[in-house]
C-alpha cells in the first residue's frame, strides 16, 4: 500500500510524545543488541578454559564477529529502506538472543564462530545502527535530527554501560554460562520497538523525488554515486579506523588489564565506565554535529583518542588510571557515529541511507575485525599487547588527516525524465 504521507507532513507528525517514543525504541534496542556484544568479551577467558582452544582461536569467533556484524548491516539498510524497519528488527532481535543463548554449547572454533559470529553478530547488525538511525531520521524533524542520532547512539552506551554490571553479578551468582544465556534472554525486552518503528523510507523518497523534479535513485545507482564520491570514501577509511579501536578494547580490554597484574573486577567495570561517558560523548555530539563541521569533529575525535593511548602505554598502569582511561576512550568510542551518520545524510539524504551508512559501517567492521584478531595473535606471539598500541596510535593519527579533505555538501541528483 502506498502512503500518502509527505516528508514534510511525517516531520509535523513527529510531536513530542511520538518523538520521544521513537527515540526510546530506537535507544533501547540499540541498548539490548551492543550492550550484549560489548560485554562478550568478559567471557573470553572463561570460553578459552571450557574449550581450552587458545585466546586466538576464541578472538577469531569475535574477530569474524565484528566483520559479519558490518557485513549485514548494508543488506539490511537496504531491506529495512523498501519493506520495513520492524521485520529486519525482529529477525535481528530474535537471531541475537539466539546465537548468545547457545555460545555456551559449542566447544569447538567452528561453533564459536557460528554462534557469536554469525548468529549473535548477525542479528546485531539487522537491529544496529544503520537501520536505527536511518529509522530515526525518516521519523523525526530534520532540525532534530543530529540530537536525535546522539541519543540513540548513547542508548548503545546506555546499554553497555547496563549490561556489563549485570553479566559481571550473574557470573557470579550462577556461573559464566547461564549469565550468557540470561543475557540472551534479556535482549528480548527490545522487541516492543517493532512496531514503533515499523514503516520504510522508499514512498516518501518517491514523492519527495516527484516533488523536487529529480530522479529518485535506485539501490544500485546509490551505491554507485557513494563510491564515486571521494568524501564518501574518505568517510569510511577513518571509520575503519574507528572499528579497530572499538573492537580491540570490546574484546581485549579486559585481557589488558589482566595482563598488567590488576584484578578482573577493575576489567568489568572498565567496560561499564567506557558505556557510560559514551553516553556523555554521544549527546554531546549529538549537539556538536549542528555547530560545527562534522569532518572536524570526527578529526578531533581521532586526535583525541591517539593522545589517550600514547599517555596509557607509557603510564604506570593502577585501577585509577585505567578507569580514567577508559573514561576518556569512551567519551569518544561510538561518539563517532552521529557526525557519521550525519555526514551520509547531508551528502545523499534520506532515501537509502540505511544501506549507504550500512556500507560505512562495513568498513568500520573491516577494521574492528582487525582490532579484535590482531589483538589476540599478537598478544599469544609476543605476550603483550604493546604492538596493538602503536598501530593503534599511527591509525589514529591516520584517520584524524583522512577526514580533512571531506566535503559537506548536498550532492545533485539527475533530473527526473519527462514523461
């Protein structure tokens, strides 16, 4: 069925009870799925004692983890623009409480992938960020939509934050397994959000193309426009770089920590602390992103990070100083995201911005791949994580230049043919 609802029309019918609705499910659900992924790696020691198959063997499962995690999101962009966010959360939902509720059960590297890579990851990416905040941006005024990304980006946090100090009590109370299947079934909470969400971007693109006399874009058009655009590009080599950091210190923080003779508890909290000043992060850019030029946010972001780990490499390391660490990498770790996203959306707008930030995020999940597999081999190599850090440090630094050059502009569409 076709609506007749307007771009114009579906913004003026965002009022203010709706609108925080829409940012709640959107928030929440983001909360469920990342807070569930980013407190695997609590149970990374745990995994390799079961199993006794090697630190690398397990940070393979979470390395693939991270790349299947982007690799799903532009399809799934690309479904949610056409038939609906709501079915692509509920498969997501559905196939992320799953694949958490039978880690547990597979002792083998195959099974692990299979399960934390494919199932878990999978279903984060239909229920993540590419679909979310495009959800987000189809539904809520265009003057909002840079605080509304912050938000719901600090729903992911919010849900870090949350679920580390609860996986960390449940570990206690009735062992490491049942945490991960209780966790499993905690994600299900996200599913009201199905139906505050539920609807697509393709017929209001349609007659918003008919409106202005352009052409309305095919997915395979989108994608080619995207591609040939160098800001695009430039967009996504710094988000690889973002994935690499965010992935290594998901997955291995906690391993760090260890490593530096601390106690387990300062590795789970170390993840709470970066969850919560993400949420500071998150909303602050939310409302940076409409005051200044976005690429010079994400350079600052990049800058920032490398200082922080230059000073973490070389600092005595105390419970102290790792929590301010982690208090300063969070302020930054998905803070990322909304002058992202926004930066898609100035430069294509709405129409396939699922499936076109979706792609971006692929290659944010090249380099979380590469954040959490390097970091495990390298450590099981050399017994120390130091090599990971310089890398760390020069993509830093890599990606705070790569954003630079990027353009902040609208770029024209073909002229829509006479009929």
């Amino acid at each position: 069925m076709t609506s007749n609802t307007t771009p114009q029309t579906a913004a003026r019918s965002a009022a203010p009870l709706a609108l925080w609705l829409v940012l709640l499910a959107a928030a929440g659900t983001f909360a469920m799925t990342m807070g569930t992924r980013q407190t695997m790696g609590l149970f990374l020691s745990a995994l390799n004692t079961s199993t006794g198959l090697g630190i690398g063997s397990i940070s393979l499962a979470f390395a693939f983890g991270q790349l299947w995690w982007g690799l799903t999101q532009p399809f799934a962009g690309a479904v949610a623009d056409r038939i609906g966010t709501g079915r692509v959360i509920l498969l997501g939902v559905a196939l992320v409480a799953l694949g958490t509720f039978i880690t547990p059960y597979m002792t083998t590297t195959a099974g692990l992938i299979f399960a934390i890579g494919v199932l878990a990851a999978g279903g984060a990416g239909m229920a993540g960020p590419s679909v979310l905040m495009a959800a987000t941006a189809r539904l809520v005024p265009l003057q909002k939509r840079g605080l509304a990304s912050g938000i719901v980006n600090a729903g992911g946090s919010f849900g870090q934050f949350v679920m580390a100090p609860i996986a960390i009590s449940l570990t206690a109370a009735v062992g490491w397994a049942s945490a991960l299947q209780w966790l499993g079934v905690l994600v299900l909470l996200a599913l009201p959000a199905v139906w505050v969400l539920k609807g697509n971007s393709n017929a209001l693109a349609a007659q918003a193309a008919a409106a202005s006399g352009q052409k309305a874009l095919t997915a395979r058009e989108a994608i080619a426009q995207a591609l040939a655009t160098p800001s695009y590009r430039y967009l996504a080599a710094g988000f690889l770089v973002c994935g690499f950091h965010v992935a290594f210190l998901a997955t291995h923080l906690p391993g760090v920590i260890a490593a530096c003779g601390l106690a387990p508890e300062v590795g789970g909290w170390s993840l709470a602390v970066i969850g919560l000043f993400n949420i500071v992060g998150s909303l602050g850019m939310g409302w940076a992103v409409g005051r200044w030029r976005m690429k010079s946010l994400l350079s600052l972001l990049y800058t920032v990070r490398g200082l922080a780990v230059l000073i973490f490499l070389f600092a005595p390391k105390t419970p102290a100083l790792v929590l301010i660490f982690a208090a300063v990498m969070g302020i930054t770790f998905l803070s990322t995201v909304p002058p992202t996203a926004g930066l898609v959306a100035k430069m294509f707008g709405t129409a396939n911005m699922a499936m076109l930030f979706g792609i971006v995020m692929l290659s944010h999940q090249v380099g979380g791949f590469l954040g959490a597999y390097l970091g495990g081999s390298v450590f099981q190599a050399t017994g120390s994580y130091d090599w990971v850090w310089y890398m760390d440090i020069v993509l830093a630094l890599g990606a705070a230049l790569v954003n630079l050059p990027i353009r902040e502009a609208h770029l024209a569409r073909p002229a829509a043919t006479a009929a």
